[in-house]
C-alpha cells in the first residue's frame, strides 16, 4: 500500500509502532521495522543519551530498514537531558523522530538540518495545526480512546479523524483504538494516510515485556480501561487494577486539593515493575480501550500481514461490492 506516510517514511506499509515507556525497547522497534512498518524506540525508557546511543545502535544491528525514536517532553521540573537525546538521535542516524508532549518547536531545525522527518502526537486538531505551523512533517492524531494520555477534551476518533482531516495540509495517522485491518481502511476513510498502534503491539511475541502483561490485555475488555490523573490535566488512561482503584479513591476525596505527591506510589517509577517484573498490582499503566478487540498473541510479523491482507480484502471485496464496480 502506498500513502504520503508509506512515502514519508520509506516504509512498506502505513503502519507505526508508537512510543511506549519500558515496552519500545530495540526488539520490539526491529520487529516492527522488520515487518515494513516503523518501529519506535523510546527514548526516555533509556535514562541517559548515551544509552539511547547504544540502543540505537543495537535496533541497527537487528533491522536494516528505517525506524525511529520517540521523544516525549514531559511536564516536570528536572528536565531530562533533551540536548543529549537530540544529539544522539542524530548522532546514530536516525531519520524519523516522534514528538509527543509538548511542542516540538526548540528542536525542528536541528532535525530538520540532520534529515530527521518529525511526526508530532497530538490529541487536538489546535495542537495538529500548531505542529503544521512549527514545520512538524506530519501528525499522529490520539483519540480519546487511546492508550495513554488522551489529552483533556474527550473527542474520539470518528470526530476527530475527520476533523483533522478538514484542517491539515500536512499528512496524519490515526492512533487511539487501531487493532487491525478494519481499523486500517477506517483511519483511510477518514482521511488518514496510515494508522500509529501503542496497545495492540505490546500483546506482540516481540514484545519485550513480561507475560503477565500481554495476557492482560487479551483478558481485558473494552470496559477496562479508567482515566486518571484529570484532577491534575494529565489525564491518563490506564488499565484497571487495585492500584488504579486506590488511585481513583484519592482523587475522590481530595478533589481539587489534589496533588502529584499524594498519588505518586501509585504512579511514580511502577512502570519497570509491571513491564518487566509482571507485577500487576504495582500500580498504573497506560493501556488503550482497545484492548477489547485483542485476543491474541502473534508475532509482529503475523499481526502485521494479516492487518495488510485484511485491509485489502476489506476495501476489494466488501466496499467495491457494495458499489458494484
Ligand atoms: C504502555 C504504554 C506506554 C506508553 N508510553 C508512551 C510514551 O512514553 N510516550 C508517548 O508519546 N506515548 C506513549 N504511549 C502512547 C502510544 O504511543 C500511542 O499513542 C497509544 O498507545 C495509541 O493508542 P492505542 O493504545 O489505543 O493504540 C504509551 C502507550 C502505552 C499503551
């Protein structure tokens, strides 16, 4: 399939692996690379530029095909060292950066100087808009069903996806709620040029992530997901567990006294414990609605080609026999 993203990237086909803190390690970027689409290491899961280095370097060894590196800037005081994570970007010749956070803007002649193509995430078409004027050479849109952080103003994909569309000259994927080959070709219906999945590629063989998690996701539904964090504007959405209810329960009665401390142990450095120890209960971990529509395991590899073939079959089977052509 080719779309402005295939053409973009120089990928196969229009599918991004999106930036997961402890689950875009090197294996799971490879496979997705591998597979012809984009992976996406995750540079704040390496904790200093000079891991991120390594880490590119070892997706280099496993995969010759172009893959990429999210950059996520976070809203807190002790900033990481962005400088350093730049520079080792480019320094390991990375082409494909995804922003997601905050604006991107300080950064863009730097890798645009460098050749880096820069896909920001954003969950509001104002923020879609600002990524074009800044120079961003496309945008991932995040619903609201997304996995992660929704943003604040709960538009899901069907409005959102159109509405991108309405207002952008520059091309957009889908992400939020993308499993499969129908997802596929209803993110092309709505005007996107490919589609960004978090959740669905964590339940993946490659996923480098403990089992424990990945059965997690084929158990939930799509009722099992719950936002946190909205009294602080950093909403989240989150699998359930006892964690997350605890969690919940403070943000009930404090209300808007609220503060980052009061929840931190159920928020703060967890992800290790649960990506890489299994254990579930230690607190909360972004996981998208979508989980309702995973019910199995397969390999990057196998998930996908069947998303490919499934797209195909859907748009020349069932629509073009719809219209008759
Ligand atoms: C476990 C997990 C960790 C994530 N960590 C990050 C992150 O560090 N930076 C980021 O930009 N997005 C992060 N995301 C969001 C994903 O990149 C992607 O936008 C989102 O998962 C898409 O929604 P989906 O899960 O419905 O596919 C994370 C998502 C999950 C599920």
């Amino acid at each position: 399939m080719k779309t402005k993203i295939t053409e973009l990237f120089g990928i196969q086909h229009p599918i991004i692996q999106g930036g997961m803190h402890f689950v875009g390690f090197a294996e799971l970027a490879a496979a997705v690379s591998n597979a012809g689409g984009l992976g996406l290491i995750t540079g704040l899961t390496q904790r200093t530029p000079e891991l991120l280095a390594n880490e590119i370097r070892r997706c280099r060894e496993m995969t010759d095909k172009p893959f990429g590196v999210n950059l996520t800037f976070l809203p807190i005081v002790n900033s990481p060292d962005y400088p350093g994570y730049i520079r080792a970007i480019i320094d390991g010749g990375v082409k494909a950066v995804e922003t997601a956070g905050n604006n991107p803007q300080k950064w863009m002649p730097m890798l645009h100087e460098a050749g880096i193509k820069v896909i920001h995430k954003c969950t509001s078409v104002r923020h879609a808009l600002k990524a074009e004027a800044i120079g961003c050479d496309a945008v991932s849109v995040d619903g609201f069903e997304c996995g992660g952080h929704p943003g604040e103003d709960d538009v899901p994909n069907f409005i959102l996806l159109p509405r991108a569309a309405e207002s952008l000259k520059i091309p957009f994927v889908a992400s939020g709620g993308m499993a499969d080959g129908r997802s596929l070709v209803a993110a092309l219906a709505l005007g996107a040029d490919g589609m960004n999945m978090g959740t669905r590629f964590i339940a993946t063989k490659e996923a480098p992530v403990h089992e424990k998690v990945k059965q997690a996701i084929v158990a939930a539904s799509e009722l099992d997901t719950r936002l946190v964090m909205r009294p602080l504007r950093n909403t989240e959405r989150v699998l359930h567990n006892a964690a997350v209810d605890r969690l919940l329960a403070k943000e009930a009665a404090l209300g808007a006294n609220l503060k980052f401390d009061d929840i931190i142990e159920e928020v703060a450095g967890v992800y290790p414990r649960i990506m890489q120890q299994g254990d579930m209960e230690a607190g909360a971990w972004s996981c998208g609605m979508v989980a309702g529509l995973i019910h199995d395991i397969p390999s990057v590899k196998e998930l996908v080609e069947r998303i490919m073939l499934e797209a195909e079959s859907i748009i020349r089977q069932r629509l073009i026999g719809m219209i008759g052509a």
